[in-house]
C-alpha cells in the first residue's frame, strides 16, 4: 500500500498497480505492479509446469499471459530467502522465473551475497550466459548511534551510550550492570540490586503495570531483601551464604529492579531530542497497551497546530473509511501516540503510516513487521527486549533482525545522526545489546522445502514427478551445499568466455599482439633462457661435486683399510652418477658384475670373482682388471698425479 502511494505521486495513478491477495488495484493495465512474493509464483506456475526444469525458455512462452511485457522483477528485501515460513515461496519465485525477465534483488541484511548471486547465476542467468553481477556498499547516508536506556538510579542516568567514544566496546560506566562486573565486586544501589521482601505484593503490582503496557519494575521498593541485613554502612549484608540457585534468582530480579518505564523512557527521549520513535514490541496486544498506557498518563507529544492536522486527516479517513475507524485509538492519535500490526485494518495502518511520514505522530508501537516491510524512518528506534518468541520457544534475536529494526532510525535528509535505543528488559542487559550491535550480520540459509500445497500446485499446473526432482535441486540450500562443484563450474565458464573471446579476436583479424605485450613476452623469455642456461649449470656443478667427493672417499678407504673396496655405480642415461660404499670383508657375497667393480689397496680395479677365488690368501690378485674409462676419468684426480706415481 506505501509503495502504491508513492509509486503513483510519482509517476501517475495509471501507471501504477497493486496485487495482493485482497486487493486489486489497475493491476491489468499498470506498467509498474506492486504484488506480493506469493502472487508472482502463483503466475509462475504454469511455465515452470511447461518447462521441465524449472523456468527455461520454454516455459515462458506458457507462463501467464500477464508476464509477457515484463523486463524487469525487482525482489525488495530478499532476505526473507532465509525466513521459515515464507523462504520457500521466494526460491520458487527466483527458480521459475523466465530467463528472459531481468532479475533485481535488494537487501540490507546479507552476510554472503556472493553465494546468492552464483546460485542466481546457475538456475536464473545460465541459458542466457548472462552473469549476475554483486554490488555492495558499507556506506550509510544516515549513520547510527547507539544509546542503552534503563531505570535511573546512582550508578546510571536512565539513557547513555552503549559504546566507548572508538565503538569498539561497551561503556565503561555500563559494566557493573555486566556478569563480569558483577563478579569484579561492582556493587549498585540498593533499590537496584537487591530483592523486596515483599514478593506478593510486587507480583502484583508488576502484573497491574504490565497490563498497563508498562514495564515491570515496582516503583514503591524500598531496598531490604529477605535474608539481608543492613551493614554499618547501610548497605545489604548477607546474613547467609547464597547458593547458585538464590544468586541466578537474585540476578533476575536485579535486572527487573532496572527495566524503565514506558513514560520514563518517552521522557528520557523528549530531554534529548530523540522524537519521533518507533518502538518495537513483539507482541501485537503488547502495542495496544503501551499507546493506551501512555494516553492514561497523559503524555501530550504534539502542538496544538499539529493536534489541528492530525484532526483534520481523521476527519477525512472518517468520511472515506467510516467502518475502518478504531474508536479506542482515537484518543491515542490525537496526542501523537499509535499502534502498527497486522491486526489492524489496512485503511487504519494506512493512516497511522501516512500521519507519520508527515510528522504529526511522535511515538509509534510497532511489532518487527514495520520493519521489515514499511518505509516508516523516524530519528530513533526503540527495542523494548532483545528477544522473541519462536516455534520452540524464546529465542534471542538475530543480528539481521536486530539490524533491520536499528535501520528505522535516521530519515534521509532530515537527521545527521539516527539514534538506537536498547532498553534494559528482565531477561537482557548492555552486555546482549553489545553483542548484537556488533556482530556482522548472518549468512543466508535457504528454508526451501516440499509442501503439500507446493506439489498440488505444481501437479494442477501439469507438472509431473521429473519437475517436483528438478525444482528440489534447483534451491538454494542444494547450490550451498556443492560450493566446489560451483567454483568450478564459474572457473569453466571464465575459461570459456576467454577462449571465445580470443577467437573472436582471430576471426576478425585482431589477432596482433600490441608493441608492449611483445616487448613483455620477449623480455621474459630471455629471462627463461637465462634461468634454463643457470639451471643446466647448477646441475653441472652438482654433478662435479658428487664425483669430487667419490674420489676423496675412495682415496681415504685405500689408505686408512688394508681390504678392498666396493664400489657400485648406478648410471642414469649416462649424466647422473649416483654412487654408494661400504667396507667388506674377504667373506662377502659376490654383488651382480655388470655394475660392481672393486679397488685393492694399491689402487688397482680387481673383479670381485677373484676375491671370491682367492679369499684363502692374505692379499688380494695382483691381475688386476683393465680399468673401464668412464670410471677413470671419474675417479682421476689430477691433482694427485703430481705427487703420486701410483
């Protein structure tokens, strides 16, 4: 509906449509549709039956009629992929799509966008070898600022900052409201830390605030705990030892001693500027109570000019809406106080959304849905818990969550800054809004998963069993799951456009290589000359110490061992000698002949036959063997010539 309002203020009433489930507005003849996920898969349908595999070309010809002037289809906040309930409709919606429709997707929540545009890429752009291209930006017109409201007391004002002047971590006045703080011996006020005794009486009270949409903190406590006592100086003094269990009770009341109230934080945000708001509560009835709390106490945030507008723009939702009015938040309105969920009637959010980008309502109540889905920028976000109750039960948020609901603050244009207010809750504190300030936020997880209502749709539009198998390898988390295949598969892709990009160049006759490139291809190939010419020399040397130090070995044998020695000699294509030695006795086996030779101690090369023969004797046969030239010159030394005739 907001995107209808502004889409048509823009580019005229005619031009723009709106498809929902409910609503039907110019969407036939419309060049620009606002429609839902689920409306466009629904039209899809029909081609991904026809196709085969999920939306080829093909399967566009059969799609719905509606989709044949379509160029582009622009999916705003995809991260919903990642979404439970609804992530399977989205998967359909990129898995069926024509190849032929242009493919945009927005998000400001997503830790890999990579591996969601190489699974775009695979199932979307893969017959029309078009590529998927990722453009990132860290860059925020409006910067935040990030703010930590609780109950005002002597060791903290009521609204601070969360984070140190670097924002890299938390407060240092903050930490003795941390575990660690707690466990250092920090000790806070009284009416902070320890427990009333009386517990009925504030079970009570507690209820009748909450009921109020206020928060639960007893106003009337007056510091004693059961089980204290007071110390000299007037402080609680154990009169016992707690147990754990008493400590972890103990800790929880502190943190409800802490939680502020509703009229306490809206004036905390009056005192420093910080209005308009949207406060998110995850609790629909939870919002309708905070607007009505805060009437009952008579919080008037408006001017009289501004109670003026706001009367005037109700009058005229009256006369066009007449069934559409709330008459209980009538009174809320007028003093710049709403609610915002998917209970209300589209008309009446309308409104509320309409009043609050004109800036006649300061505080709005709103669930996450507001976040996810309006463009409704104030100057601050409140969150009122950082946690939430899921399928199993609560649940802390996540970084994207919590980062989609920060986004709301700073209005483009308006604000410098936009502030974040994370308020103290009876189950978290400044340490879990630290951690989710700064964590980075969470990859996208594919929730894709085979429905009865997905198969009878599928099986109505005459798919058969083969599309149901296709559609399921086709999803996200199938893509995730075979990273290597897809590197591999891109790293093909790359190659190929390579080479039929060179023979594209040689068919036209560019194939010339340009002065610098030669120049470079000449220059290294010198360079690969030279280093083959080093590397041939290197091996020479090598080879030349090797013998070197053969010839010193055997030289210390024959004169240091009165037997003879072995020598085997290993040739290798006639470049590489590898040799081995060792001392033997008269004793030893005969080794093969054609690759043992030996040397008698005075020098002369004998076979190792005759050791065998004449092993009786006290000296080896003096008919030593011609010696072979190649070990000649291998084992000649000329420097030993000069002094040695031998």
């Amino acid at each position: 509906n907001q995107k209808l309002r502004e889409f048509q203020a823009k580019f005229g009433v005619r031009r723009v449509g709106l498809k929902t489930g409910d609503v039907d507005v110019n969407a036939a003849d419309a060049d620009v549709v606002v429609m839902t996920t689920e409306i466009l898969r629904n039209m899809l349908y029909p081609g991904a039956a026809s196709g085969g595999d999920g939306g080829g070309k093909d399967a566009s010809s059969d799609a719905d009629y509606r989709l044949d002037d379509v160029g582009v289809v622009i999916l705003d906040e995809v991260h919903y992929l990642a979404d439970a309930s609804r992530g399977t409709v989205w998967e359909e919606t990129i898995i069926y799509l024509p190849p032929r429709i242009q493919l945009l997707c927005l998000s400001a929540t997503v830790g890999n966008p990579d591996d969601l545009a190489g699974w775009i890429e695979e199932v979307h752009c893969a017959e029309t070898a078009a590529r998927c291209r990722t453009v990132v930006s860290d860059f925020r017109p409006v910067p935040l600022r990030w703010h930590f409201s609780m109950r005002p007391g002597r060791m903290w004002p009521g609204l601070g900052p969360l984070l140190n002047r670097r924002g890299d971590r938390m407060h240092a006045d903050l930490r003795p409201f941390t575990k660690e703080g707690r466990r250092e011996g920090f000790e806070t006020s009284e009416d902070e830390r320890w427990v009333n005794d009386d517990d009925d009486n504030f079970g009570r009270r507690d209820r009748g605030n909450r009921a109020r949409g206020g928060s639960s903190y007893n106003s009337s406590f007056r510091g004693r705990g059961r089980g204290y006592r007071r110390g000299r100086d007037g402080g609680p003094t154990p009169s016992y030892a707690p147990s754990p269990r008493d400590r972890l009770e103990n800790d929880r009341q502190a943190k409800r001693r802490l939680v502020p109230h509703v009229e306490t934080v809206v004036g905390q945000l009056v005192a420093a500027d910080l209005l308009p708001a949207v406060w998110f509560i995850f609790s629909r009835k939870g919002c309708d109570q905070a607007a009505d709390y805060l009437c009952e106490c008579g919080a008037s945030l408006v001017t009289g000019k501004e109670r003026k507008k706001i009367q005037e723009a109700l009058a005229a939702f009256q006369l066009a809406n007449p069934d559409a009015v709330r008459p209980e938040a009538i009174e809320p309105l007028l003093l710049g106080i709403a609610s915002h969920h998917a209970g209300l009637l589209p008309g009446w959010k309308g409104l509320v959304e309409a009043l609050f980008q004109r800036g006649l309502l300061k505080v709005v109540f709103a669930t996450e849905t507001l976040a996810a889905g309006v463009n409704m920028p104030a100057r601050s976000s409140v969150l009122s818990t950082l946690s939430k109750r899921g399928d199993s039960g609560p649940r802390s948020l996540t970084s994207n969550e919590f980062m989609q609901m920060a986004g709301r603050a700073g209005r483009r244009g308006y604000d410098t800054v936009g502030h974040v207010v994370c308020l103290q809750s009876p189950f978290e504190g400044p340490e879990e809004a630290f951690f989710l300030v700064t964590s980075p936020p969470e990859n996208l997880r594919s929730r894709f998963s085979v429905s009865y209502g997905m198969v009878l749709n599928l099986v109505k539009s005459g798919s058969d069993l083969a599309t149901v198998r296709a559609t399921v390898e086709r999803s996200f988390g199938n893509y995730l799951g075979g990273r290597a295949r897809r590197d591999q598969t891109r790293e093909l892709r790359r190659l190929r456009e390579q080479r039929d990009a060179l023979q594209e160049q040689i068919a036209a006759g560019a194939s010339e290589v340009e002065p610098e490139e030669w120049a470079r291809f000449t220059k290294l190939d010198g360079r690969l000359k030279e280093e083959r010419r080093l590397l041939k020399t290197v091996a020479r040397q090598t080879l030349e110490s090797r013998a070197e130090g053969a010839r010193k070995a055997i030289g210390e044998w024959q004169t240091l061992g009165e037997d003879f020695v072995f020598v085997e000699v290993f040739v290798d294509d006639g470049e590489s000698v590898e040799m081995s030695r060792e001392k033997s006795s008269q004793t030893r086996r005969s080794p093969p002949a054609p690759v043992t030779v030996g040397l008698a101690p005075d020098g002369s090369w004998i076979s190792p036959s005759s050791v065998s023969t004449n092993a009786s004797n006290d000296a080896p046969e003096k008919n030593a063997l011609p010696v072979n030239e190649r070990l000649n010159d291998l084992f000649h030394d000329d420097d030993d010539d000069d002094d040695d005739d031998d």
